[in-house]
C-alpha cells in the first residue's frame, strides 16, 4: 500500500525464457495469480512461494485478453487468443472453451457472482449474460456495431457498461434495458 516492491517475477515462457504476460488477475482472497502469456497457456501462480499451481489451457493472448477469478475464487474465467474459456479453479476442470470456442474479447462476473457477462463475435456484436458457470445463457444484449472489448459491472451489479470502439453502452442487469449510449471519440 506504500507503493514498496514485495517480490517480482516473470513468468517463463512456452520454451523456458521469459514471456511477455497480456492479463493477470488476481484471486479474491489474494493467494493465486492466473497470467495469460503472449505464447502459451492460462497459468496459476501461488502468490507466497511464486510457484506454478497449475497450467489451464488456451493459447496465448491478444492486448486485449482478460482473466478474472468469480468473487467466491472458484472459478476463473480467460478471453485468450483462442477464445473464451472458463475453469474451477480448484481443479483446473475446463467449463467453457474448446475448439471451436466462443470468440469474445471481454468478459467480466459480477460483484454478487449471479452472472458471467461476455462479448460474443459473431454475426452481430452480442453481449450474453450467463450463470457464473457458462452453462446458462440468461439474456442477450443487442445492438452494438462493433466486437465489445470493455464490460464492467457497477459496484452493486446493477449496471453493465459495455464498450466496443464506437460507442459505450450502459444496461439494467435485472431486466437487460439499454439505458444509456455514448458515442467514444479521441480527445
């Protein structure tokens, strides 16, 4: 909190050397960190010995590959190169991913843990909102021109903003109403 350096590492790479890292997240209680690497898979590190917990799968990342863990820390979810994935984190059991997977660019849980937001790539330029575990599509937000690449959650996960690179969206999560749109331009 006093801005002093703890420890610092750098993940090894697919052959051994060190590898740049895309997206990192941390889990709610502070004990692992998942990295996705630029060549390889979705990682979990133990943040007290700075070991490898376990490898999770995917391939690599893009500048704008997330990973984020559910607010309980029991899952973990990844939009890596290769798509969306999402793991338990206890065993590194594989919920969503595969080949072919989603293509998504964002993905967020919400605070409560009721819900896994994900910008789907397809056709159209979707937000789904399923059950924490992906198992469950509860509703669909339509309407943006271009892939999401930014969804964010209010504090009380009430909201959903959703971002792509025209427009920034925000929606009511209970009832999927658009409530506001605003255009992005540069500065």
């Amino acid at each position: 909190m006093e801005g002093n350096l703890i420890h610092a590492f750098q993940p090894p790479g697919a052959l051994g050397f060190p590898n740049e890292v895309l997206g990192i997240g941390i889990s709610p209680d502070g004990t692992v960190l998942a990295t996705i690497p630029f060549d390889g898979p979705v990682k979990l590190w133990d943040l007290m010995e700075y070991d490898l917990v376990r490898e999770l799968g995917g391939t690599g990342g893009y500048d704008t590959s997330d990973i984020a863990f559910s607010p309980d820390g029991q899952l973990v979810a990844s939009d890596a190169a290769t798509g969306l994935f999402l793991w338990k984190t206890l065993d590194g059991n594989e919920l969503l991913g595969g080949n072919p997977g989603i293509n998504s660019m964002a993905m967020a849980f919400s605070p409560d843990g009721r819900f896994l937001a994900y910008g789907e790539i397809g056709q159209k330029f979707d937000v789904v909102l399923s059950s924490p575990d992906g198992t469950q599509k509860i509703r669909t937000l339509t309407g943006h021109p271009a892939p999401v690449g930014i969804l964010f959650f209010s504090p009380d996960g009430s909201l959903l903003l959703s971002s792509d690179w025209v427009e920034t969206r925000i929606w009511q999560v209970e009832d999927g109403q658009l409530i506001y749109i605003g255009k992005n331009a540069c500065p």
